[in-house]
C-alpha cells in the first residue's frame, strides 16, 4: 500500500506540473521533471513485492527517459538543430510536453503498482485454472513454426524483404504500406515472437528448444542484415525476458551489462545504416560526440512530443482519428477500404503519417514517426493520457500475473515485452495487430486440434 500512496503523490506533483509548466523553454524546470521520473522510479523498482529487474517495466522505463527527457537537458542548451530537430518546431513547448511525458509515465506506473498490490491481496495468480496442463507446446510450437515459414516465404515471393533490404523504412514512419507482403510480416512477425517465448516452456523437449533457438537467432541475423532492428530487438527481448523467468534469474550485472552492448550494438547498426541513406541523411550526425548518441534512434522522437502536442493546441484534438490506422490494423485492409470510403489521406488516419506531413507534405518516401505521448495527446489531451496510460499500466499489471498458466495473457505479456522499448516511439495500437493475430493464432490451434506432422 505504501508504493501506492508514494505513486499517488507523484501523480498529484506531475500532475500541477503540467498546471504551472511555463511557456518558455526552462531548463531547471525539465531538470525537476527528469529527476522526479528518476527518483519515483527508483523507488518503484526497490519497493515493489516482485524484485525482478529482467522486466518489461525495465526495457519500457529506460526507453521512455531517453526518448523524453535527454534532449531538452543535454542536447537543446548545447546544439538545439540536434540531427531532426534542424526541422522548425516550436521551442517554448519543451516544458509543457515534458512535464505531460512524465504525467504520462507516472498514470502509467500508479495504475500498475495498484493493480500489483490487488493481486497482492487477492492472491489472484494462485487461483488461476491451470490451463497450461491441457496444452501440447511440442505440437504448438511446431505448427506456429510451419505459419512462420510458409509467412516468410510470402513475404519472400511478394517482394517484402527485397524492398526492406533494398530501402528499410522504419516501422514508425507512418507511412501506410500497401500490397500483400505487410500481412505476410505481421504474420512471421507474431510467430517469430510466439516461438521466442515459448521455447523456454519447461514442456519443451530439449532437441526442439535447440532448433528453435538457432532459427530465432538465424532470423535476427538476417533482419539485421538488411538494416531492420525492430524484430530483431524485439526477438532478443522475449529471449532474455523468457529465459530469465523460466530458466535462470538474470542478476542486476549482468542485466545492465546486456542493455549497455545491447544499446551499443543498436547504436553501431543504426550509424552504419543512415550512412549510406540518402532519405534523412541532412540530418544526421555521423560523429558520436555524446554518451547520449548511443540512444540517438530514440532521442531523435522527443521531437515528435513537440510538434504533435503544439498542433493539438493550434489546430485541435483529432478525437481518436489519428488513432484510427493503429487500431484497425489487426484487422486486413481495413485502413485501405476506410480510406476509400472517406476519401481522406492515410496520413491522417496515423500521428505518425499527420506528423510526417505537416513536416513533408503527402505521400513522403521517409517518415518522422510519432511518440507514445503526443500519439494520445494529440487525440484526447489530457484525459487521453490518463485513460491510455493507466489502461497500459492495467494490463501490464495484469498480464504479469494472470500469464503464470494461462496462454492468452502469455502471450499478451511477451508482445508487450517485444515492443518494450520500440513502443514509446511508435503509436499506442501499434503493437494490438501483433497481439491480436497472436491469439488467434494460437485460438485456432489450441481449439481446433488441427494436426501437424513431424518435421
């Protein structure tokens, strides 16, 4: 009860700094709201019941601070025209969105800790049906990895995978992809993700956990090789989350350790990567002069914050349109039918795509992306921010414990893990299409018995 009360007044000091956040830029007053993320962090992660740093809390809350809070600290004072942030925004902004980034987190984390604590009370995750007894993983595992094959080699034929290797367009660009070949990477994306996680099951046969891990890792090697890190981060996450939780606890060392190679690694394919680009090449920094240009991919989003909380306040809220492609995309072709039925540009069915242009005009070959916050910001202000936040908060909460033997919250648990870090800077429906085609998936195969033959 006690880390519920200390979220509670958190929520209430963010909250009046949102009030009384100046219109100007303000140093010591973006310095006061990182410290408060800082601190009301640490204080979660040493007072919560479940000591286990190898996390999604951990990915997401170490992703959201670089993502919000590096910039107008160690960047904007030094070098404001930072790699994208060249691009015209409006400067006396930058308090306000950052005090509204860490109201955001601290919904976020009030909601989970009290969700933490009614478990706590309730033993909820002992009382739990045990379905994981009635379900075969070998035979699971096997027909997920005939959907990820028969998915690849679509995307294959469909010229998906030349064009990623040719050209990689990041996920959050915004720009609606068209032709078949997405579906066919929705599709081997979720059963890559599936198999990530599940192969550490303890029903797992060995043999089968081997094949299985030599074919994530040959399908992070090749994502990477064409400049893609999405999927392949998102990869890794499930690995070190489910390994530590069903294999071996991963100490604190050894956990800081992989997020530092991990950030570096990231860091040296993402230089590699724009160096040769020609799409945003004027505005990228090719010399790494900062500790803070390791996280260079996801500082770049604080400028997303900006421009999509100012044109809230100049031209209005979207009332959930800019959430609309994010939210109908589990859903095939939808945004493309929506589109022709209104009429309306794709951009403005995405935060990303208006985002972009309002920057680039229509029908830009690169995209800007978007951020977690402004992406409900920019929908329903404030109260926005509280709903999708503390439902964020909720689900993790719940997904934490009631996935202890129940396969659907399972796997709503490791999509959220997968997209940890990817999340702040994408929209916040842009991971339901992987979680949703992941329980079907899995629906279909665990309620219909459909058989398979050994491999």
């Amino acid at each position: 009860m006690i880390l519920v009360l200390i979220n509670i007044l958190f929520c209430i000091i963010s909250f009046v700094m949102v009030l009384v956040a100046p219109d100007t830029y303000s140093y010591g007053f973006c310095i006061a709201a990182a410290s408060l993320f800082l601190i009301q962090n640490i204080i979660y992660f040493i007072l919560r019941k479940d000591r286990n740093a190898v996390c999604f809390e951990s990915f997401f809350a170490i992703a959201f601070g670089l993502t919000n809070f590096i910039y107008p600290i160690f960047y904007f004072p030094i070098n404001d025209s930072f790699s994208v942030f060249v691009l015209d925004f409006n400067f006396s902004i930058i308090s306000y969105a950052t005090a509204v980034a860490y109201f955001a987190y601290s919904v976020y984390l009030l909601f989970l800790s009290i969700v933490e604590y009614k478990v706590s009370l309730s033993s909820e995750s002992d009382s739990i049906v045990m379905q994981e007894d009635f379900i075969d993983y070998n035979k699971l595992l096997k027909q997920i990895f005939l959907i990820a094959l028969m998915s690849f080699m679509g995307y294959l034929v469909s010229g998906g995978y030349a064009s990623l290797s040719s050209e990689y367009q990041d996920s959050g660009s915004g720009v609606l992809e068209k032709g078949i070949s997405p579906y066919f990477y929705v599709l081997f994306f979720t059963s890559t993700i599936l198999i990530a996680f599940l192969l550490f099951k303890n029903h797992v046969l060995i043999n089968a956990k081997i094949f299985y891990f030599v074919f994530i890792i040959a399908t992070v090697l090749l994502f990477l090789s064409s400049g893609s890190r999405t999927l392949p981060l998102s990869l890794v996450l499930c690995l070190i989350v489910s390994f530590n939780n069903n294999v071996k606890k991963i100490s604190f060392p050894v956990f800081a350790l992989i997020v530092c190679v991990g950030i570096v690694i990231l860091a040296f394919i993402m230089y590699t990567r724009t160096a040769v680009s020609d799409k945003i090449g004027a505005f990228n920094d090719s010399d790494i002069t900062s500790i803070w240009d390791f996280a260079f991919d996801l500082i770049i989003n604080n400028r997303n914050l900006y421009t999509l909380i100012d044109h809230a306040h100049t031209s209005g809220y979207t009332y959930g349109s800019s959430m609309l492609g994010g939210l109908l995309a589990p859903i095939p072709f939808a945004v493309g039918s929506l589109v022709s039925i209104t009429g309306i540009p794709p951009e403005y069915f995405t935060s990303a795509g208006l985002n972009t242009y309002l920057e680039l005009g229509f029908n830009s070959q690169w995209g800007l992306g978007t951020n977690l916050v402004s992406d409900v910001y920019l929908a329903f202000g404030l109260p926005g921010v509280v709903f999708f936040f503390g439902l964020l908060g909720y689900l993790i909460g719940k997904a934490k414990y009631l996935s202890v033997n129940n396969i659907y919250w399972h796997i709503c648990l490791y999509i959220f893990v997968s997209y940890a870090v990817f999340m702040v800077r994408g929209g916040f429906f842009d991971s339901f299409r992987f979680l949703i085609w992941g329980l079907v998936i899995v629906y279909v195969f665990t309620k219909f018995k459909l058989k398979t033959t050994d491999y």
